[in-house]
C-alpha cells in the first residue's frame, strides 16, 4: 500500500491518467495531427496517416518524426494539434481529493506542452494543484517512452539516485 506521506516527489503522465482515454481525448489530436501533416505536405489522407503511423512507431511521436525527417519547427504543429475544445472531460471529486491529500511536490510529465496540460487541468479544476508540468519542450522533443526523455525528467527535477526513492510515476 503506497502512503501519502511515503514520496516527496509525485510525477503523473496526463494522457489517460488524470483522465479517462475513453473519452476521446487523444482521437481528436490524431485527426489534427493527419490534418496538419494532409495540409503541410500537401498529402492526401491515406499518405498523411502512413506518415503519422511510421513516425510514431519509430519515433515514438509523430512529432519527433517530423522534426528529425522533415525538418519542422515543432512550434507551429504544436499549436495546431491541441487547438481542441474538451467538453467531455469534467471535474472529477474523487480525483481531486486524492491528489489534494497528497503531500509533496506534484508534477505533470507529458509529451505534450505545457499549455495543453494546464487546460486539461483547467477543466478538472486541478490548475492550482499540481507544481511543476515537465513537457515535450523541456524534454528537448524527445518523448516518452524514450529514455532519454526520463534522464531529463530527472534534470529538470534535479533528481539523482540518492532522492529517487522518494519519487513515484504514475
């Protein structure tokens, strides 16, 4: 059994943690992430969602694809992918009671950016709860699942083997 007091450090992933994937949520980034590669690279669906395919299973985001194979700003596609509205998510009491118990410092770690995960948060009336949002910006674009992306998680928190213990992921 984990107790509250037992971590210092509380680090979350957002997507289907903080809330329910069933809901939607990420089907409609995917559709933005086909539209934005159909318009940029003037490409039809089929071709758009081959490139998204490929570069999410070598690289483990699409994103991360684009960036290394086409050269892109990662800005603009940021921008246009979670430019989304949510009216499927809500507030959810028993979540927040839980993380609101928790003591320590709370971090959200997410391929996404950060402005997304505070709207996610926003909705969940969880803004003011969390410290710390480590995103795909502070991991230099390199995402999660790659190592790498958790080698600087552990930077940015400025976590080494002595204080890991005192950390959990969820």
């Amino acid at each position: 059994m984990i107790y509250q007091n037992s971590f210092q450090n509380w680090i979350f992933d957002l997507d289907n943690t903080m809330y329910d994937i069933n809901l939607g949520l990420f089907k409609k980034i995917s559709n933005r992430i086909t539209d934005f590669i159909m318009s940029k690279y003037s490409l039809d669906i089929d071709q758009a969602k081959k490139i998204q395919k490929e570069y999410y299973l070598k690289y483990g985001l699409t994103l991360r694809g684009l960036i290394v194979e086409k050269k892109l700003e990662p800005e603009e596609f940021l921008d246009y992918v979670h430019d989304v509205e949510h009216p499927e998510l809500e507030k959810n009491d028993q979540l927040i009671s839980k993380i609101r118990i928790l003591e320590g410092k709370k971090i959200i770690f997410t391929n996404a950016t950060s402005k997304h995960a505070k709207k996610i948060l926003n909705i969940l009336e969880l803004e003011h709860d969390f410290d710390q949002i480590i995103d795909i910006k502070d991991l230099e674009y390199i995402p999660k699942p790659d190592k790498r992306s958790y080698k600087k998680l552990l930077e940015c928190l400025n976590l080494n083997k002595e204080n890991l213990d005192k950390t959990i992921f969820f």
